[in-house]
C-alpha cells in the first residue's frame, strides 16, 4: 500500500487521537492542527504535563500512560530529540498508529513503532493531509 493509501485509510478510521505536546495557546500550531481535527470530528486528548485545565474542552494528561481510555492514534507534536519515549509510550498503550508533525523525524523510533506492528506517519502535518484526501 502507497503512502497516501496508508495515510487515507488511517485518517478514515481513527476516531481518537492523543496530541502529546499539545499547547493551550492557541497561536501554537499544535493548537490550529488540533483545533481543526476536533473540528473534523476526531476526539482529541492533550497530553502535556505543563497543561492543567482544559483544552479544546478536554482533561489534559501528563503523559500517554496516564490515559483512562484507548487511542487510536497518538500524533508527536515534540522536537525530534524527544520522540523515542513517547514512542514507546504509544507501543506500551497499545496505540495502532504514530504521526510525528511536520520537521518531526526519528527513524529509529519510526523502526520500533513498525516492528510492534504500528503504522508510521513521520514529517508531515495530520491537518495538510486531511484537507487534501478527506474532502
């Protein structure tokens, strides 16, 4: 299956997303791309250990081992220096898939996610895509 096809169908079939490094400051971009896939009709759960009340309506966590519910798939809004915990974090929980946002690439952590049988999206920004093959 192509990259787009991939992308598509995970875009098509996720309902739950936890954003780690989400910000509550809504000039962030980690704010507008997860503003606009709540928007869409995804569950979005921030997950940042400096958040404390709501955001976008919903109960921030700490980290993705302190989710009470499953997601399906946990996007990286993090420099590329600290994708590899959260990475096995999202393994840990049983995640289906990672997005790690544009500029965001670790490739040995992409390679883990794979070999525990998740899907992989790096270096590309979950909003851009959704605009262009979810329309």
């Amino acid at each position: 299956m192509d990259t787009t096809q991939m992308i598509r169908e995970l875009l098509g079939s996720t309902k739950t997303i936890a954003v780690v490094g989400l910000s509550a400051d809504p000039n962030r971009p980690s704010y507008g791309v997860a503003s606009y896939l709540q928007r869409q009709g995804y569950r979005i759960i921030p997950v940042n250990p400096r958040l404390s009340g709501p955001v976008l309506g919903e109960q921030p966590y700490a980290s993705l081992q302190d989710l009470p519910t499953p997601v399906e798939l946990v996007q990286i809004f993090r420099r590329s220096e600290f994708v590899s915990p959260v990475v096995d974090d999202a393994i840990m929980i049983k995640a289906k898939a990672i997005w790690m946002q544009l500029g965001v690439v670790d490739e040995a952590a992409a390679a883990r996610a794979r070999a525990a049988g998740l899907q992989v999206v790096m270096d590309r920004c979950m909003a851009v895509d959704h605009r262009m093959l979810m329309r």
